[in-house]
C-alpha cells in the first residue's frame, strides 16, 4: 500500500487533479483503510483531500488550519488565493453558476442534458452521470453579448477565460467553454448554490435571460428522501 499511497500523493500535487474514474483516485474513494492512510500523510504538511460524489475529479487543497498561515500575509488573499482579480472573480462565478448549477440538477434528479425525465421511471436508481452527459458548453460570444457591458468587455472575457484555463477551472474548444477539472470540486456548492441563487448573481443572470434552478438542489433531494422516508414508515 505504500508505493500506491506515495504514487497518488505525488500525483495529486504534480498533476493538481486526477479523474474519479482513476485506479487509485477509486480505491481511495472506496476503501476506508487506504483513504484513511491517505487522509493522514496529506494532513502531516497541511493539505486535504478534495472530492465530492457529483464532481469528475479529485484534487488536493489546504486544510482549513492552514489557509491564513499560507495565504495570509498577501493582501489579495481577501479576494483570491490563486491570483485573481475581482473580475476575474466575476467572470468565475457567472460560469459556475451557468454550468454547475444546472449540472447539479441533473444529477440529482438522473437527468442528461438531452433528457426532460418523462421516459426515465426508474431514474432515481440510476448512477450519478460526469462529464459531458450532464454538464453543459458555454458560447464565449454569448457570454461576452450577455456579461460583457459589466465585466470588461471581450478583451477583458478573453484574458479571463485563458486564466480560468490555465487554473483548470474551465476549458475553451472552438469558442465553446466548458467544465474545466477544478470547477466543481474547488468551488463548493452546498455554500454558493444558495447565495447564488437568492444572492444579486441571481437577477443579473435572470436580465442576461439564463434560468436558475429556484432551489438549491441538495434541499430538493432531502425534501424528496425525507417525504419517502414518510411514506414508507407509514406503510
């Protein structure tokens, strides 16, 4: 186990990301001993294991204890810890919300991008779905067109978009941005779905004429398990 546990580590520093689908990334995903093992050697220099169930890949970060010791003797770290400016921010979060948002819903509910759920009855015991079957592409044109006037302008999207790229947050093919290995597990949607959705990103999406799920889609499937669990008490 301990060659395996020093070929992930150094993976994991050396590449930033390693897809779910990975030998070892599973293995750590599903066997106790060896993601406790794991667990251990990341927290002796301060770092973590990032993973959550709806995300393609897992990734490393810094341990909650470390963030202000690593990161806070620089001003930006206020806003960014990787460098970003708060356009840059901006732009960011209007991609997360467009792309993961909608994800997460079809998700949650077994749903493809091309699938409305009518023809599914038995969706809910489906496995969660990554990558291109549920997370959709952005048209850089039309971000530019719908954000552009308040953040920067196409000469400002184009800088920020091959930051995002080089981050890993995001990927440009053919004008098109899509999901890049970090967005979804870096950015934690339990705390921004929320504040998204009932935040000020909200009404701005909705006059650029983007939908937004009207809740977080985590509560929906609790609601939906809880309502079940009734039911089923009650037979």
């Amino acid at each position: 186990m301990e060659t395996e546990l020093r070929t992930l580590t150094a993976r994991l520093l050396a590449h930033r990301s390693i897809p779910r689908s990975d030998v070892l990334a599973r293995r750590a995903l599903v066997d106790d001993s060896f993601r406790h093992a794991l667990d251990n050697r990341l927290a002796t220099v301060g770092l973590q294991l990032l993973d959550n169930p709806y995300a393609a890949h897992i990734a490393v970060g810094l341990s909650e204890d470390m963030r202000e010791p690593v990161f806070g003797q620089g001003r930006e770290y206020a806003a960014s810890n990787v460098g970003l400016t708060r356009d840059e921010l901006a732009w960011l979060m209007v991609i997360w919300a467009l792309i993961v948002l909608p994800k997460r819903e079809r998700q949650v509910n077994r749903r493809s991008l091309h699938d409305d759920g009518q023809d599914d009855m038995f969706g809910a015991e489906t496995p969660v779905e990554h990558g291109e079957t549920v997370s959709g592409a952005l048209s850089e044109a039309s971000l530019a067109a719908d954000f552009g006037n308040r953040l920067g302008g196409k000469t400002k999207l184009n800088f920020a978009l091959g930051k995002l790229a080089r981050l890993g947050f995001i990927e440009r093919r053919g004008g098109q941005v899509l999901e890049g290995p970090l967005l979804d597990v870096l950015l934690d949607y339990r705390i921004l779905a929320d504040r998204v959705i009932h935040g000020t990103l909200a009404d701005v999406l909705a006059e650029a004429g983007h939908r937004l799920p009207t809740a977080n889609a985590f509560e929906l499937a609790q609601d939906a398990q809880a309502a079940q669990d009734n039911e089923d008490g009650e037979e």
